[in-house]
C-alpha cells in the first residue's frame, strides 16, 4: 500500500468535494468515522495490553485496520 502525502490528499480532496460531487464527501465521511472507531478500539486494546491484560481481538482488529485502508485507496483512486 502507498503512503499517501497529506499535502497532496489534502488538494485532491478538495478538488473532489468542489468538482467530485455528493459521493466523494460521503465516502469521506464516512471513512472518518470509520477511522476514529478503529482509532478508539486500537487504543483500548494497547491499553489493556500495557496493564498485562490478555487481548483477543487483535486479528479482527487488524482485519478492520487493512478493509478501512483498502476503502481509502479506493476512494482515492475514483479522484486521482
């Protein structure tokens, strides 16, 4: 997966919102809330996994982490 620059995403997604039309702001949306949800769940596992706690949870964790990215790319690419 690449990396994508913040300043150039930053352009692109602008650039979509303005000529993209409705669907590329709701993906977007959405994606965001995706993220902050899988932000949320991450820090609660590190968190018990720096108490010493037993974790379960950490390959559907990941499993959301690469759907959520492959969605970005995706996304992505209806701009590029």
């Amino acid at each position: 997966m690449e990396a994508v620059h913040p300043i150039w995403f930053r352009a692109v997604a602008l650039d979509a919102m303005a000529n993209g039309g409705p669907h590329f702001h709701a993906d977007m949306l959405d994606i965001h809330n995706q993220l902050a949800a899988l932000g949320n769940n991450l820090n609660q596992l590190a968190r018990r996994v720096n108490a010493g706690e037993a974790v379960t949870g950490l390959q559907e964790a990941t499993d959301e982490v690469r759907a959520t990215a492959l969605r970005v790319t995706k996304v992505l690419r209806k701009v590029r």
